[in-house]
C-alpha cells in the first residue's frame, strides 16, 4: 500500500471537530493529525495507531471513488443516529472496520476489497 499524505495540524481539526473532538481525519488522499502526535514520544504509539485507523479510511474512501465513500457515510450516519442516538458514530460500518483493526499494523496487507460491509 501507499503511504498516505499526512499533515499535522490542530487549527484544521478544531475547525472540523464541530460536534466532538477528533485526533484524526482522513480527507482523501491526505490524513490530517493532531500536531501531537508528530514527535513527542509520549503520543508516538498512539499516532501509529491513529494513522492506522485513517489508513483503512484511505482504502474505504478509494474503493468507493471518495464521493460514494463521503455519501454513504452520511446517509448511513443519520439512520444510524435514529437507532443509536449518541453512538452512531462508533457503529457506522466504516468506523467499525477501522477501530477493530487499527491496532493491526499488517492488516492492510491481507484486506479484503469492501471489507467494511461485513460491519453493517
């Protein structure tokens, strides 16, 4: 796989975080992260585990063109805001596929395409 473009940068991510706090974001191609987690060793797992999680966003976003990948998240964020109130977020299907994996450094080596339906 590519190595993502990632850039470090709080004022981006306090712009977007309008309804919670984010550590990361991935805006195909690029991953923005929390300037933290550059160089300061106490962040420096957590960083690699972070830029994992995006990574596996990187993949969905590419395999649905980004624009179906960007659709499909919103509808699916708002139906699943009817069923799961506050924890829709956690239990859209892209997010599930990357927090149960983001602690796997190889498993974007051995994904499956369209990997996160299993997680509907």
């Amino acid at each position: 796989m590519k190595i993502p473009k990632i850039k470090y940068s709080d004022k981006i991510l306090d712009r977007l975080s309008i309804f919670m706090s984010i550590g990361g974001i991935t805006l195909y191609p690029w991953i923005i992260l929390r300037e933290k987690y550059r160089d300061n060793s106490y962040y420096f797992e957590k960083g690699k585990v972070t830029i994992n999680h995006e990574s596996i966003h990187i993949k969905q976003q590419a395999e649905m063109l980004v624009i179906l990948f960007y659709l499909w998240y919103g509808i699916e964020y708002l139906v699943k805001l009817f069923v799961y109130g506050n924890d829709a977020y956690r239990n859209l299907s892209f997010e599930r596929e990357a927090y149960t994996h983001e602690e796997d450094m190889e498993y974007l080596k051995n994904r499956k395409f369209y990997s996160w339906i299993k997680y509907l």
